[in-house]
C-alpha cells in the first residue's frame, strides 16, 4: 500500500495506490472523503509500509502569527531562538485533563530572540500525522506549550 500526501493551491490530497481518497480545502477547513474503505485503512498499515513512511517524513509549513506571553503573565522569563520545539495544542480536553500535543519548529530568519510579550511572523513546521489535519486551516489558532504550561498563541496565516 503506498500513500502519498500533498499540499497544491491550498488544497491537501491523499492518495492510495495512485487513487485520491481525500480532500481538505485549507483556506476553510472544509474536507472530502471519496473512500471511506480506503481511508479507513490508514490506521492499519503494516510495518513495511511504516519504516517507508519514516524514511520520508513529512512535514507541513505554515506561516503564522506567534505572540509570546508576557512573563508576568505567566510566559517564559527569557525569549525564544529560532529553531524552538515547544508543544502545539489546538484544543483542551473537556474531562480528563490530558493534553494532545503535536510536534512542530518555529524559525524565522530576521532577529535574534523572540522576548515575552512580542509577536512575529514565524515558519512553523509541523510533522505531519492523520490526527493534525482536522486542525489546519487559514486563521485557526493554537497554544504554544512547554509540558502543561501555555507560554503563547499562534495564528496560521498561510501555507508554505
């Protein structure tokens, strides 16, 4: 089973074996599904088609909007460099207190630091996985982590 993944004119495609099983427009979050068997199976992959994936890994750049807390707050008492890995969290659980965390770098090319209180257009880069997709259209909003504590926001502006 081969997957191929893809992001052209603002659209996200996913194809099976050289057919296209899914659609996400990511300007409006909307999304298709044109086989649900197919789709489905993604969860079941075998090994093989695991090490395969991980030889490739994906990853998916967005542009975004980053403002940092200020320290008083309650964000970082220092700034951040370029290159920072911090959790990405799009939603809090209603019950059980447990946060879903994606994996994901924030870079920029002009300035050293980013300091509590200021926000910067930055490049985020996110590893890619089923479960982030619902999550990824123009204008959504996601907190900025270290462990459990919420440090800052970001905002997707475009993709890359």
């Amino acid at each position: 089973m081969l997957i191929h993944k893809e992001v052209k004119d603002r659209e996200l495609y996913v194809y099976m074996n050289g057919k296209l099983i899914y659609k996400r427009w990511l300007d409006t979050g909307a999304s298709k599904v044109f086989d649900v068997m197919a789709y489905d199976k993604n969860t079941l992959v075998s090994i093989k088609d695991l090490q395969q994936q991980r030889e490739k890994l994906e990853l998916i750049a967005v542009s975004a909007l980053l403002k940092l807390k200020a320290t008083a707050d309650g964000g970082r008492r220092t700034g951040i460099l370029s290159g920072y890995r911090p959790d990405h969290v799009f939603e809090y659980p209603e019950n059980d207190g447990r946060l879903e965390a994606f994996m994901g770098d924030i870079t920029w090319y002009d300035g050293l630091a980013i300091e509590p209180g200021e926000e910067k257009v930055v490049t985020v880069r996110f590893l890619f996985c089923p479960q982030i997709e619902q999550y990824l259209s123009i204008g959504r909003k996601w907190q900025i982590h270290e462990g459990p504590v919420c440090i800052g926001e970001a905002e997707i502006i475009d993709f890359i």
